[in-house]
C-alpha cells in the first residue's frame, strides 16, 4: 500500500522542521504569550479583589464617618446645653454680685450722706450759734448787760431748732 | 441604504469569487488526471492527488501542463548528493543525471534506457516535494502569526486582545483550559503546553491548508502517513519520558491482580502503550485523506458523467458542487475536531502518564 507507506523525505523534513517550530515557537510565542495571559488574568483578578476591598472600606469609612457624625451632634449639643446653663448660671450670678455691691455701695453712700448731713448740721448748729451770738451781740451791743442771758435764750431756742 | 449596497456588492463579489475558486479546484482536479485515451480515471487522479508530488501542478493548458516546479534533491549511496529543480524532469518525460520520474518516485535509469532496481534502491529521496513545501509554508505563516502575536503581548501588556490576536486568544485559553489543564491537571499541565499548542495549531492550520484548492493550499500534507507518524512518535516519546513509577507498575505488574492473570494482561497493556500513539496517527490520516477522498469524488462524478453525456456532466455537477459544498464545510468542522482530538488525546495520554497515587 503505497497510501500508509511514509516517505523518508517527508519524515526527515517533518522531523526537522516540527522541532525546530517546537523550539522557535515555545522561546519566542508561547512564552511571551502564556506569561503575559497568566499575568493578565492575575491582574484582573487583582484589581477586581482590590475593588471588593476598597468597597469594603469605603463602608466602614462610611460607617465611621455616620457614627462620628452622630457623636459630633450629640456632643455639639451638649455643648451648647452646657454652655447656655454656664452662660445663664453666670448672668445671675453676675446679677447676684451687682446687686449685692449696689446694695453696698448704696448703704455706703447713704451713710456717707448721714454722716455729711451730721456733720453739715453740726457745722450749721455752729456757725448758727456764731451768727446768731454775733447777731446778738449786734444787737445787744448797746444793751450790753444782759449778754449772758441772752445767751442762753440763744442756746435754748437753738437747741429746740431740731434739724435733721 | 449606501451600507446596505456595499453589503449586497460585496456579497456579489464574493460570490463570484467562489465561484472562481470552485472553477480552479474543478480545473485542478481534470487536469491532474491522467488526459490518456482511455479516458477519465477517477481513482487514479484522486490517488494522484492524495499522494505527495515532485512539482505542483497548477493546471492543463490545451494538452500543455502548468505546474510550480520544487527543488529536488537526492542523495545516491554512490553517486553522492544531487540538487536540481524539477523541471528537468519535463513532467517525468525526460532523464536528467539517470534519474527520471516515474508515477511520482524517482526511478534510476541504466545505460540500457531501463529503470534499475538496484541502483533506485540507493535513492533517498530529500526533495522539497508538494508537502514538504507545504509544510515549510504552514511553519512561516504559524512563526509570522504567532511571534507577532506574542510581540503584542509582550509590548502591550495589560491590554485587551486586537484584531488577529483577539481571534487566536480564545483558541489558546481553550487549549490552555480545555486540553491541557482538565487532561493533565493543574500542577504539570505547564510542562507541556508549548507542545499542545504547537501541534493544535500545526495540524488546525494544515487540515485548513489542505482544504483550500490552489497553490499554496490543496497538499494533503496532514493526511500523509508522515507527518502524524512524526507526531504521534513524539507524543509517544514524551508519554513514556514522563512515566512515573506508579504509570509502569500498572503496566507491567498491575497491583491487586493475580499472577496467572498478569501474564495475560501484561501483554496487553504493552501492546496499548504502543498501540495508543498508533490509533492517534492513523485518525489524523483517516480523517483528512478520506475527506479528501470524498470531495475529489464528487468532483470525479462530474466528468464520469460528463464522459457519457456533456448533459449529463453538466446535470450532475449542480449537484456534486452542492455536495462539495456541503463537505467543505463539514471539513472545515473536521479540520478543528481532528486538531482538538489529537491534542486532547495525547495531553489525556501525558495526564495518564503522570498520574500519581
């Protein structure tokens, strides 16, 4: 049967030429090739479980900033709660204090004016004494004897002049 | 409305083109039958062209042949090396250096004019013949395609695949996948990749080569005993230099079977060692040698036909081209199926091979 008798020609070319496409192929195709596929899937892999992960903390970001966000409230609250009482627990407090102090100052004033009043007086009983002696004693200069009792009338009816 | 009567002129064109091509292949077929005058010899032109030849012939020109003539090149015990093109052979009518061409060997002719046994006995014939062309061709387009590809691959890494490497990428994973992996397993398959690839590719793009009906194409290069004989020896060298001790034991003493028995069983299991490579060659010939077979003998009823009646001839030609068409087709099936069986068989016979306990 010449059909499954293989000709020595082919056989040698066959031989040859598949080894060598053997070689040449698998340095300089499929080693590039089949690297570069692997690397290719392992990237997509890659950035596909990155994107999983970067999802996964952008939920927790998320979650962090909600519960962050609710805490600021709270204490933004509280803060201005405390503040309000602090500002309220001052203002009467101040208003406490100036009352007390107006309360001071006005007795102090008041004493101050008892006392120039008394004084006032004292000095005005004085120089009243002096005028009305020296009035008297104008008058009296021609009735001259009867100084002393005059005197006394003064004193008398000065000391009936109650001025307060 | 523009795109649409580009889409129907190119359809057109295409259809004359087929129509051209089939013109060619038909024209091919007639001519390299024997034109003797006792008529249209079908079994002898499909043989004809089936079988490898020393020059490629192109078609019949009123009684003149036209064929691309190849390199021939043979190395005598005596006379030495001899290298010359084959139109010295004049289409095996004439004798250059005592060498004529005879029904596609290279007889030796004697002093007597007489073809000498003897001396044609210490022929060994290295012509670039029809196949070894085609092989030489099929090996180009692969290393242009595939080192291009890969140049892409190592350039533009990252990057999705473009134009031919986005056709042949899923062909590769496939292999890688497919074949390689679910065959041999996850750990070794890597091993032996770059072999699977090279031979699913060689043979898909031969079995193509081999269905197109002109030059380049039209050599029966997988169909020819040699070419799976290389290959399945090869398969079968790496099979048994990957054996692991588990692999030999269960061939030449399988465990858990009695001693009587194995002296039956031994044998056998040999004998399928061998055997497997065999079968893996012979399906590879049989497949494309009888899809050759097959289409060349529809394109023979045609002038069987035509021998009785021009009307005839032409009658039964509708029909044999619808038949050709259909088994071109059903070849273009058969050309990745036999690729994706050799290889998927021999990465099975690998996976065996290295299987462990």
């Amino acid at each position: 049967m010449e059909l499954v008798k293989p000709d020595i020609g082919l056989l040698f070319w066959m031989t040859i030429c598949f080894f060598m496409l053997l070689i040449i192929m698998r340095r300089f195709a499929w080693g590039p090739i089949l690297s570069a596929l692997n690397e290719r899937e392992k990237g997509i892999q890659d950035a596909l479980n990155s994107a999983e992960k970067a999802r996964e903390e952008i939920n927790s970001i998320k979650q962090n900033q909600e519960h962050l966000e609710k805490e600021a409230r709270a204490q933004r609250e509280a803060l201005i709660l405390e503040s309000k009482k602090f500002v309220e627990d001052y203002k009467s407090e101040q208003k406490k204090r100036i009352d007390l102090e107006m309360e001071k100052r006005l007795s102090s004033v008041q004493e101050a004016i008892q006392r120039e009043k008394q004084s006032a007086v004292e000095s005005i009983k004085k120089s009243v004494a002096v005028l009305s002696v020296e009035i008297a004693e104008k008058i009296l200069e021609k009735k001259l004897e009867e100084s002393s009792i005059q005197q006394d009338i003064i004193n008398k009816s000065l000391e009936n002049l109650d001025i307060k | 409305m523009s795109q649409l009567k580009t889409i129907r002129s190119l359809k057109k064109r295409t259809n004359i083109l087929v129509l051209v091509f089939m013109f060619l292949f038909v024209q091919n077929a007639f001519s390299a039958g024997p034109s003797g005058k006792d008529g249209f010899d079908a079994g002898q032109m499909i043989l004809h062209h089936i079988y490898d030849s020393h020059e490629w012939h192109v078609f019949d020109w009123k009684g003149k042949s036209y064929s691309i003539p190849l390199p021939i090149i043979i190395f005598h015990e005596e006379k030495g090396l001899d290298i010359f093109m084959s139109t010295k052979f004049n289409h095996g009518k004439s004798v250059y250096n005592n060498y004529k061409l005879d029904h596609g060997k290279i007889v030796f002719i004697g002093d007597g004019g007489q073809v000498d046994n003897i001396q044609t006995s210490m022929i060994w014939d290295f012509s670039i013949t029809k196949n070894v062309f085609s092989l030489l061709f099929s090996i180009l387009i692969l290393l242009s395609i595939f080192i291009t590809i890969s140049r892409r691959y190592k350039n533009k890494k990252n990057q999705p695949p473009k134009g031919i490497q986005s056709l042949l990428e899923p062909i590769i994973i496939f292999v890688r996948d497919d074949i390689a992996k679910s065959a041999i397993g996850e750990k070794h398959h890597e091993k032996y990749l770059s072999f699977l690839l090279t031979v699913f590719f060689f043979i898909f793009l031969n079995n193509l080569l081999g269905l197109v009906p002109f030059f380049p194409g039209g050599a029966n290069l997988t169909g020819n005993i040699a070419v799976p004989m290389v290959l399945a020896s090869l398969v079968f060298i790496i099979t048994t230099l990957s054996g692991t001790k588990y692999y030999w034991k269960h061939i030449f003493a399988m465990p858990g079977v009695p001693k009587p028995v194995l002296l039956i069983l031994t044998p056998i299991e040999i004998i399928g060692v061998l055997l497997k490579p065999l079968v893996l060659m012979i399906r590879l010939f049989a497949n494309i040698t009888a899809g050759h077979i097959i289409i060349l003998s529809f394109f023979s009823m045609i002038f069987i036909f035509g021998e009785m009646h021009p009307a005839a001839g032409y009658g039964v030609s509708v029909f044999s081209g619808l038949f050709v068409l259909f088994m071109m087709t059903l070849e273009l099936l058969v050309a990745f199926l036999q690729a994706y069986v050799f290889t998927l068989l021999a990465a099975m016979y690998f996976g065996a091979a290295l299987e462990e306990h």
